[in-house]
C-alpha cells in the first residue's frame, strides 16, 4: 500500500475512534475490564486501567482538537453524581425533574 492509502486508512480509523470514542470507552471499562478481572486477577485489571488511562487522555485531547479544527465549541462534559451525595434542595430539584446545570465560561 502505497504512502497516501496508509494516510487514508489511518485517517479513516482516527475519525472512527473519535466519533464513537465514548461508547468504545464504555464497551473496555466495563466488558473488558470485567473479563481481565475474572480471568488475571485484580492486579492485571489495575494495570490495564493504567493503561488505559494514558489512552484516553490522548483521545480526549485528539477530539478536542478535532473539535477546534473544526470550529464546534461544544464542550459539554457529563458528571454522573449520586442522588445521596446531594444536598437535600438540590435532590428536591431533580426528584421534580429539572436538571442541575453548572456552567463554566472559557475565555
């Protein structure tokens, strides 16, 4: 294969990861990682969640730059959040079926 086919399929592939990066992340930390456990032990788990750290750390920053390369300005992070480790206004707010929202403005 000749030098532009590899640029191609490594472009190909690197869009791939990024457009379905979340759920391909989901998918390792919980499927895979499971599997490792039962299977290695809990040592291997711990190191393949080092690893795997460092992997998504570069992901993060590749679609962030894919998403400044192509102008969207959508940084919407989720946290997931225990009901119990609310305050009790915050926990009425959400029982009632509003959402909790905390934004932060980038300069």
């Amino acid at each position: 294969m000749s030098f532009l086919g590899w640029l191609i399929f490594s472009l190909l592939v690197g869009g791939v990861l990024v457009a379905f990066w979340e759920s391909i992340r989901n998918w390792l930390t919980t499927t895979v990682f499971d599997w490792v456990e039962r299977n290695f032990g809990y040592t291997a788990r711990q190191n393949l969640t080092k690893a795997f750290v460092k992997v998504d750390r570069v992901m993060t920053s590749v679609r962030r730059r894919a998403q400044l390369f192509t102008k969207k300005r959508s940084f919407v992070f989720e946290d997931h959040v225990a009901l119990d480790s609310l305050d009790e206004e915050a926990q009425k707010e959400l029982l009632s079926g509003k959402v909790l929202v905390q934004e932060i403005s980038l300069t």
